[in-house]
C-alpha cells in the first residue's frame, strides 16, 4: 500500500478513513493489525480485498495493481485470490450447508468434479482439527469450531492472501488464542500470506 486514502462521503460528512497509509507485507508474512475502533482497520482490509476502492494512493498485490483492473478482473481476482475471514460467523458460512459443504461451495468455481472437492474439504477440515463436524451445521458447533470451519473454507479456493477481519472478536479470550494460533500454523503450513485484525 502506498500513500493509500480512503474518504468516504455521505450527505452531511465526509470521513476521513485512511489518510496516506504505506504497507508493504511480505509473501509468507502473517501480519497483525491493532488499532482502536474507527482507525480505518476494515476498510484497509475491504480495499486489498478489492471490495473498496481508495480514494487515492496505490495498492499493488503479488505484482498486481487493483486500480488497473477492470470490474471483471475485480470479481476473478475477489473469487480467486483472496480469503476472507470475518468476525460473525454468518458472514462466512452458510447456515444451511454442514462443515463439509461449507468448505466445497468456494471451491465449485475451481474444481470441476465433486470428488476432488469433497477430497480437499475432508483434507481442510482435518487441517483445521474438525473432521468431527464434518456433517454439523454452524448452529450446531461453538463459535470456536465456527472459526475453524471459516478458516478451512476461506482455504479452500486456495487463496494467494488471507485477510481475516476480527476473526477472534466474538470469542472468549483462550479460544481466541486457539484459532490464532491455529491460523498461524495453517498458514504457515501453506505458505498463506496473512492479515488478520485483532485485539
Ligand atoms: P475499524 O475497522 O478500525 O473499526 P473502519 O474501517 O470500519 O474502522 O472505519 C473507519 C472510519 O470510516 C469510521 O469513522 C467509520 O465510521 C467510517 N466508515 C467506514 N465505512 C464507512 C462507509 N461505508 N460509509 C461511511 N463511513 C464509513
Ligand atoms: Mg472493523
């Protein structure tokens, strides 16, 4: 990120959201972002995921710059490259798909067939620790085992960044560390380059 501004407008205000960030994060990197409520966190997060556009400044990721790319280069580039991770948990999964669906829906752009899908699912949710679930619903696990399944499915398409959005914030204090650190692992395993907000 170079010099990144982000201003958002609405009738009565403008609301100066970011003013002038630099970043650089490396491949590989699994970098954490602190910061008071208001300070622009999401809204970095909703501009490298090409969900924002700045208002000025430059993003460029593995080479890429978001400004160049055309709407449909936007939407491959948000359906392919990117994972996301957000705080609520039906913001990252289907209330009516199981663990293992949840997991193979992102991939159905990707994998053809439904045997490599459900292989690579069974795959993430091992990963993950939550082979156990593989049939429950998210009404029917924890907010920590929630995440677990968010982090696998956010995985599944094999994303070049994972951007994660308070992912610990609705959980208690330990199980939050578990998911982090569960993050950091994966991550590391695969060689996932990471933001993740938290507090
Ligand atoms: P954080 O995630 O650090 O809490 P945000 O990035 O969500 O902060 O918000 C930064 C600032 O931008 C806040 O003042 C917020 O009210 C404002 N903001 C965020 N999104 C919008 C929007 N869509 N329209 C107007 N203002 C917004
Ligand atoms: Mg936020």
């Amino acid at each position: 990120c170079d010099s990144l501004v982000k201003i958002y407008k609405t009738k009565e205000v403008e609301v100066l959201a970011l003013q002038g960030l630099d970043l650089t994060v490396n491949r590989g990197e699994l970098m954490a972002i602190i910061g008071k409520s208001g300070s622009g966190k999401s809204t970095l997060m909703n501009i490298v995921g090409g969900l924002e556009v700045p208002s000025a400044g430059r993003i460029i990721v593995d080479g890429q710059n978001l400004a160049e790319f055309t709407e449909r280069q936007m939407v491959q580039y948000r359906k392919k490259q990117i994972g996301f991770v957000w705080q609520k948990s039906g913001r990252n999964l289907f209330p009516y798909l199981t663990s293992l669906e949840n997991i193979e829906a992102p991939m159905l752009a990707i994998h053809k067939s439904a045997k490599k899908r459900r292989e690579k699912a069974e795959e993430l949710l091992a990963l993950v620790g939550m082979e156990h679930k593989r049939d429950s619903y998210p009404a029917q696990m924890s907010g920590g085992e929630q995440q677990r399944v968010a982090i696998a499915r956010a995985l599944a398409k094999n994303p070049k960044v994972l951007l994660c959005d308070e992912p610990t914030g609705a959980l208690d204090y330990n199980t939050g560390k578990a998911v982090l650190k569960l993050l950091q692992n994966t991550c590391r395993k695969q060689g996932k380059t990471v933001i993740v907000i938290t507090h």
